[in-house]
C-alpha cells in the first residue's frame, strides 16, 4: 500500500483539542499498518516533516496525502490538486464540498450521513473513533458523586444545573491535559458524568466529531447524563447506555440525576462497550478501509 502523510497544522499546546488527540491515535493506528508519517503545515517540529518540504519532492501516485482539520480542507486540498488525498472527516458543518476523487473516512455515523448527502458519490467509508484499554471498569469505591468537563461547559450546566447539584452532593471537575491513566481513574471513582457540548457546536456551527468523553466514562462504569446531537448520536442510546440531560426542567434532570446518585435508578446498568470501538476491531476494520482506498486510486491511475 502507498505510504501516508498525515497533515496536521501542528501539535503543540496551541493546537490541544480533542480532534487532535483522535488525530494523532489514528496515526497510530495507520504506523501499524502502512508506512506513515506526520507532516506539519503550519508550524515546523523537530518531530516531523514539513508540508512545503514533502511537496517539493513527493511524486504526484506515489503517496496518500491524509487531512483532517476541517476549517484547512480548502487550502490543502488546492495544494495537493495532483496528489491522492484523503480526508479524515471527524466533526463536519465547515461548509465546504470536495472533488468525488477524495475519499472520506467518517469518524460517526452522523458524519457519514453528512457526507452521503453532500458528496454521493465520493468513495465513503466508516471508522468510529478508538477507546484506549486504559478506560475500563476498575470496581473501586465511587467517592465523587459527580463529575463535569470545564471543556465545552454549556451555561446550563455551569450557571443552573451544577449549582443546584453542588448543594446536594459532591461534585468535582477535571480541566484539560490530564493523562489517560489520570483520567480513568477520575472516571472510576464518578458515580454520575456530565456531558452538555450543545451549546458549543451551536455557536461554532460545526458539528461534534464523536465525542468521546462520555464513551470513555461509560467504559469506566459512570453512568453518563448527556445531550444526543450528531456525532453523539452515533453510539449514545438513552436509557440504554446514558441518559439524556437537560430534559423539560432543572428540576427535572436535577431528580433523574440524584436518583443515580442515591442508587435508585431501577433496572438501568451501565453498558460494556462494544468490542467495535476498541484497538483490535478498529485495526482490522482500518486495514480493510486503506485497501479500498488504495484500490481507488490505482483505478483512477488507469484511468485518467
């Protein structure tokens, strides 16, 4: 298979975010399978190639130019006109179509729905995002009633819900860069998590990606109170692996949430989560994708 440069603007702290960090795992994945490498384009690392280097040199089939930071699709695809590219879709909404020749790896169904509309007749392919082994149910005691995310923290839950229910019980939150061990112990000690990122997206006007957090705290045994929208919708079920929050009332999701807390919450059980979303399926399930892919571009090659 052709050897893959994955395009990031850059990885240093000004760059943090959960797309970067599904980024980078899926540059993972690929050096596992095909010869990979990063490539940066608009700041220059020690720790990787240079856009306008690799441009210089590279032939236009020998390779698979692999972009995924929506707002720099435009640019980087009229950059690499004669090359193979392929993008890595993860939230969507950047309010930009793209050439049929371009492959779109969806990271939810929501975002492969997305693109069926927009670009039907692109080659579509789907692979949710992985969650690490780290995020696992360690049975020990829960000594956090509930726990929240200063990233994406929606006025609901910072101005009405969380005070009402710091009164109540114990609430703790936990801020970015915290490691993965770091954060699944968090998890592991949470009877309840809160996830509320409506309210971002909606003034972003994009979409969520996946949103992995409320799957890495399901995967520890929280039970996650959630909203529902696009990539959400992907693989949260409400009764079944989470709860909707922000439901009719304060007081109403504030009775649904202290249920939980106080253990009295019926028949509902937190969900194992399924084998699809973990390293070895996702790996078997990328190495079918990158065949397709590289299938594509030999007939294109033909066929020109």
């Amino acid at each position: 298979m052709r050897k893959i440069y994955f395009l990031l603007p850059g990885t240093g702290k000004s760059y943090f975010c959960g797309g970067l960090f599904s980024a980078l795992n899926t540059l993972g994945f690929l050096k596992e399978i095909v010869h990979a490498e990063l490539v940066t384009y608009h700041a220059r690392q020690d720790d990787a190639l240079f856009f306008d280097d690799i441009l210089r040199i590279e032939k236009d089939s020998d390779s698979i130019f692999l972009t995924t930071w929506g707002p720099h699709i435009k640019y980087l695809v009229d950059r690499l006109k004669k090359h193979n590219i392929v993008y890595n879709a993860q939230s969507c909404g950047w309010n930009f179509s793209l050439p049929n020749d371009i492959p779109i790896i969806a990271r939810s169904r929501y975002t492969l729905g997305y693109w069926a509309n927009r670009n039907p007749n692109s080659p579509l392919y789907y692979l949710p995002n992985f969650i690490a082994d780290e995020f696992y149910n360690k049975r020990i005691d829960r000594d956090i009633d509930i726990l929240y995310s200063q990233k994406k923290l929606s006025p609901y839950l910072k101005d009405i819900l969380l005070p009402a229910l710091s009164s109540r019980c114990k609430v703790a939150t936990w801020r970015n860069h915290v490691t993965l061990e770091e954060l699944s112990h968090l998890y592991n000690r949470t009877k309840v998590y809160l996830y509320d990122s409506h309210a971002h997206w909606a003034k972003m006007k994009v979409t969520e990606g996946f949103g992995l957090p409320p799957q890495e705290a399901i995967a520890c045994g929280c039970i996650v109170f959630s909203n529902l929208e696009t990539g959400l919708s992907s693989h949260l079920d409400p009764l079944f692996n989470c709860y909707q929050i922000g439901v009719y009332s304060k007081e109403y999701d504030i009775s649904r949430i202290m249920n939980v807390v106080n253990g009295q919450h019926g028949e509902f059980k937190v969900a194992d989560i399924p084998e699809e979303y973990r390293k070895s399926a996702l790996m078997k399930r990328f190495k079918i994708i990158l065949e397709d892919i590289n299938f594509f571009f030999d007939f294109r090659e033909k066929n020109k």
